[in-house]
C-alpha cells in the first residue's frame, strides 16, 4: 500500500513519461489495488495505452525504493469554450 505522500513523489518523478505516454491529466488520488485501497497515480488518456503499460511507478526515497500503483482511466481532453 501506498501513502498519499508517496503517491504525490511517484506523480513528480513519472510525470514526463505519463504525459509522453499519451496522458492528457494526471491525478493522485485513492484507489482499489488488489483489493485493497490504497493511494495511487492515475493516468488520464483518450484511448486505452498499450497492454504492456505499467500498473505501478517505481520511487526512490531516502535511499529505498517502492511500487506506487498505476491505473488508467479513459476520458476525453477538455475542451475551452
């Protein structure tokens, strides 16, 4: 399981390949992962990213690394009017 805080590092230190990925929005929030609920990253795309996407971010902190969960979720971009 992941902390809010932990989340939060895993969105600041991936973001550049999320949104080279294709994601258009990304979150921190709480999340289901192996049934269990959790804080994760969630990446925002107009079409489903390719099967080989990862589930989870690496992180480095204080000297250790972890797994913050990843999920996907399918949503068009805003548009300004």
């Amino acid at each position: 399981m992941a902390t809010e805080e932990e989340a939060h590092l895993a969105r600041e230190q991936h973001s550049d390949f999320l949104r080279e990925s294709g994601a258009h929005a990304i979150a921190v929030d709480k999340i289901q992962h192996s049934e269990k609920e959790t804080f994760g990253v969630i990446a925002f795309f107009e079409k489903q990213p390719s099967p080989a996407f990862p589930h989870s971010l690496e992180i480095e902190q204080d000297g250790h690394k972890k797994k913050v969960p990843l999920t996907t979720k399918i949503m068009s971009r805003a548009v300004l009017e």
